[in-house]
C-alpha cells in the first residue's frame, strides 16, 4: 500500500467573543453552527446524527471500559447524557434518531460535502469527509476553513446573536487544549502492540515539520519561550483511551466506524491544527506510509523499527521546547539522536520500501510525499528558516522573531501571544497566516476554486460520495445519517429505512454514481437498494 488509504480529519476550533472572556463558549459554538445550518438548508429540519454503531468506550487492549467509570468528556454516542445513565436501547432506526438530546447546545450538522459540523466539548468541530490521499485531505480540511469563516459571518449578520472570532489553533495559553485529531484505516490483523512501539517515537519526531508553534512553555505557558507543537505539553502519558484529560501519544479507542472484523480506526490526537498546506500533505502522507511500512512487517528488520524511546512523553515535550532542533532524545539502547535524525530514518525506511513494492511505478501522491518529506527535512537541518514556506511553526517564530528583533520585545511580553493567537484567525482580513499566504510567503498546493468546490461537494472515491450526495439529492427524506449509515424516511414504508456503509471504499461514485443518477426521489433510492 502506497500514501492512498482512507483518511478523515477532525477540528475542534477555538472561539471567543472580544472582550468578553466569560461568554458561554457552548451556547456560541451553537449558534455558529446553527447559523450555518439554518443558512444552507434554509430553515427546514435537518437530519440528526445516528449514533447506534458508536462505542466509544471499546479499547484497542482488549476490553472495554464499565459506563459509570467513564468520564462524561468520553461518552460521544450519547451527548449530554452523564456517566451512569448509560445509552438508551435503539431497536429500530426510529428510537436511533429521537436519542439524539434536544440540547440546543448540541447543534450538529451533517454537511452535502460528506463532513460533519457539530459543537463537541464546547468547541465548533468540523470533522471532514473520509479521503483517499494527502492532497485530498487538505483539500477538504481547508473547505472547513471556509465554513468556519461563512458560519462567522453569518452569525454576524444575525440581529440578536453575539458576534464571535474564530481560530483554528488547539490552546486558549491560558491551560485549556481543545484537539486536532486525524483518523486511519488500518486492517485489524495488526497486533495493537506493534502499532504503540513504532508509532511513538515517529509521533514524538514529526512534530519537526508538524507542529503548529506556541508562545509559551507548560500547560497554562507560565514559563516564557517558544515551542514547535501547540499540543505537546498537554500529554500525560504514553498509551491510553481518554481523549481530553491523561492525554496518551498512543490513543486506544478502538470504534472503527466500518466493518469491525477488517478494520481499525487509528485514531491520532497528538497532531496540531496545521495551517500549512505542505505541512497538512507531510502529516497525513508521512503517517500513512508508515502505517503501510507496520502493516506489511516491513519496520520489524528495518533500522526504523530499532527506534524505540526511553521517556517518550518526556521526549514529546524536550523536542517541542527546542526550536533549534539540537536536542537529543535517549533511545532504549542508549543512543541519542534528534528528532530530525529520527525522521531521516523514517524517510529512509519508507524509500526502501516503495523502492522494494514499486520501483518505478510509484504513484504520483506517493512520489510527492517522499520528495517533500525529504525536502522539508534538509531544510530543518541546514537552516530552520528555510523551510518558513511549508512549516506553520517555523513561519510563525520567523514572523515574531521579527516583531522581537524590531521592538526589543521578550517572550513574555503579551504582544506575542496576541501575534500567537491572531495567526490562526479564519478571518482573512485579520488571520496571519491568511495574509502571508496571500502575499505567496507560504506555499499553497490546492487551487482555491477546488477548495470551494469541496465546500459543498463530497470526495467521489469514498463512501462520503454516497452520504454527501443523499443529502444533496433527497435532503428531506434523509432523517439521520453517520460515517456508517445512512437513514431514510420515506412514503410508503411502515419504518425508517437504514442503509449501512460499513465498506468505506463502496458508495463512490463510480459504485453508485448511476444509481443516484436514476433515482429521482429518496423513494426511488430506497426501492432499488432494498427490492
């Protein structure tokens, strides 16, 4: 397997009111998203979201979690609810539907783009359409920046709601970390463990071209300085299930959203809210040829699979706090390499492997992966600057080195951390980066127009084809709908009407595209599916 696997991405944004610290951030993340939703459907009632296949209490160890253990933060199959109420039974798609609380705070959205757009722990997250490559990834990650930026402006232009600012970054500087997760499909085979032991220490060293950059050291960045990751230092341990507090390198949640005898979900929340285009492409890309390298055993004689770490949380954080990228982690072994070096061998590894599986005949996503992993990596180790067009953290420090250097400011001065924060302002009259990038000072890799397009329109090599495209076609007869499923309300049937898509590569367009072209009304769909 080459960069090409099925791939979805997650976005808790930030949000607050200026001037105002103390505004319900839930009641804000919910009209933003109602904003949006009353916007693009125009009033009518909108699907909910069916949560009858979720167990997010399953662990990937081998066991699953007792309800009244859990942390209220981990029960997302049932919003709202407390710990020991447990979910209500759902014997047929009708009881799946009415379980969805009436909290108007948990507004949630699934969107003709095959995404979904929900308030999740008090943060509007946009959770993207599952892809097939790196590109695509970007592409439908950076249509959320768009909806992000419509449901503010919408809310704006709303009489009687609370204008807001959203960022796309993953702490308030103040102790509080909201996630950027990324999602794989990976076949179950792979035993778990083998999964933690070389993932680790490729997940402690790709923050180098992966992070996002913070002004701050420390949870609530009491300590002045800089860092690469926004994320590191709210990492607690090395392997676990919590998602919002013990925060694990390695999470275990085992819900794969897909045929369960088949598949993992490798769900990843120690990434940043990446801003970079290139730096989006590396992450998803490099991740998904390592996975490839650890599913066909390949890791296990190659020098990358000897790369284990000695304090891997204690690494996580020693490399984000060293933007020079001098500091040496300690490996079982006893030798001590950089992150940058970790990531060579990484590099290394995989070019052997497609050399081994390919040669020539390497995909085009996969070449491209290769070659700008290897370029980003040479800039890192010959001058960290150089690589400002593709890494959000570099281009960053360079943008307030220059504000230090022309004000004499410290790291503690509030003006950075203001800088800090306006970076990832969705708004392009007012978002950092967004200027940057429309001075061409960073490197943009997916066309505006196709970004646009993504807005409204799903992947068509994926399930999300069928998904988006139900809902853009038969909107009012679709009543619920999930990454796995798909639930109609349709004349002349004594119930709803579920259509599973547990293979996350049928519903494409190719696999459906006809059918839907011939299908009329949701009626006609639903006859053909199940006559």
């Amino acid at each position: 397997m080459t960069v090409r696997r099925v791939v979805g991405l997650e976005t808790e944004y930030g949000i607050s009111v200026p001037g105002d610290p103390g505004a319900n951030p839930m009641l804000l993340s919910a009209q933003v998203v109602n904003a949006y939703a009353t916007a693009t459907t125009g009033g009518r009632s909108r699907p909910r979201w069916d949560y009858e296949d979720e167990a997010p209490l399953r662990d990937a160890r081998g066991f699953e979690v007792e309800r009244a253990r859990a942390h209220p933060s981990q029960l997302t199959d049932a919003p709202g609810r407390a710990a020991g109420e447990g979910r209500r039974a759902a014997p047929n798609a009708s009881d799946v539907v009415s379980a969805e609380t009436e909290d108007p705070t948990m507004a949630n959205v699934i969107l003709t783009n095959g995404a979904r757009f929900y308030v999740d722990h008090a943060h509007p997250e946009y959770s993207s359409p599952e892809v097939l490559t790196p590109r695509d990834a970007v592409t439908w990650d950076r249509a959320g920046e768009l909806i992000l930026l419509e449901s503010l402006r919408r809310v704006a232009a709303t009489p009687g709601l609370t204008p807001v600012t959203i960022y796309k970054n993953n702490t308030d500087g103040k102790g509080a970390s909201y996630g950027t997760h990324e999602n794989y499909l990976m076949n179950r085979s792979t035993p778990f463990g083998d999964v933690v032991r070389h993932l680790t220490p490729f997940f402690v060293s790709r923050q180098v071209f992966a992070g996002a950059g913070r002004v701050g050291l420390g949870q609530d960045s009491r300590e002045a300085g800089f860092q690469i990751s926004q994320r590191a230092d709210f990492f607690e341990v090395e392997v676990g299930l919590e998602t919002t507090m013990k925060r694990p390198i390695i999470n275990t949640r085992d819900e794969p959203h897909a045929t369960v005898e088949k598949y993992r979900r490798l769900h990843v929340i120690v990434g940043d809210a990446t801003m970079c285009e290139v730096a989006t492409l590396l992450k998803v890309g490099t991740t998904s040829l390592v996975l490839a390298m650890l599913e066909s055993g390949w890791l296990e004689d190659s020098p990358a699979g000897r790369l284990l770490l000695s304090e891997p949380v204690r690494a996580l954080h020693e490399v984000s706090h060293d933007p020079s990228l001098r500091h040496l982690v300690r490996l079982r072994d006893g030798r001590r390499l950089s992150a940058v070096q970790l990531q060579w061998a990484y590099l290394e590894a995989a070019r052997a492997y497609v050399a081994d599986r390919y040669g020539d005949d390497v995909d085009a996503d996969t070449a491209e992966v290769l070659t700008r992993w290897e370029q980003v990596l040479t800039r890192l180790e010959t001058d960290v600057f150089s690589a400002a067009r593709e890494v959000d953290w570099v281009a960053k420090l360079r943008l307030l080195e220059g504000y230090r250097s022309r004000d004499g400011l410290d790291w503690d001065n509030a003006r950075l951390a203001a800088v800090d924060l306006q970076w990832s302002d969705v708004r392009p009259e007012k978002g950092l980066y967004l200027k940057l990038a429309e001075r061409d000072q960073v490197e943009r890799l997916v066309p505006e127009a196709a970004v646009r397009h993504a807005v409204d329109h799903p992947p068509t090599d994926t399930r999300a084809y069928f998904r988006g495209e139900c809902l853009a076609r038969y909107g009012p007869r679709v009543a619920a709908a999930s990454w796995d499923s798909v639930i109609f309300d349709v004349a002349g049937r004594g119930a709803l009407q579920r259509v599973p898509t547990l293979e996350p590569l049928r519903g494409t367009r190719e696999h459906v595209g006809a059918l839907l072209d011939r299908c009329e009304t949701a009626e006609e769909l639903v006859a053909a599916l199940t006559g």
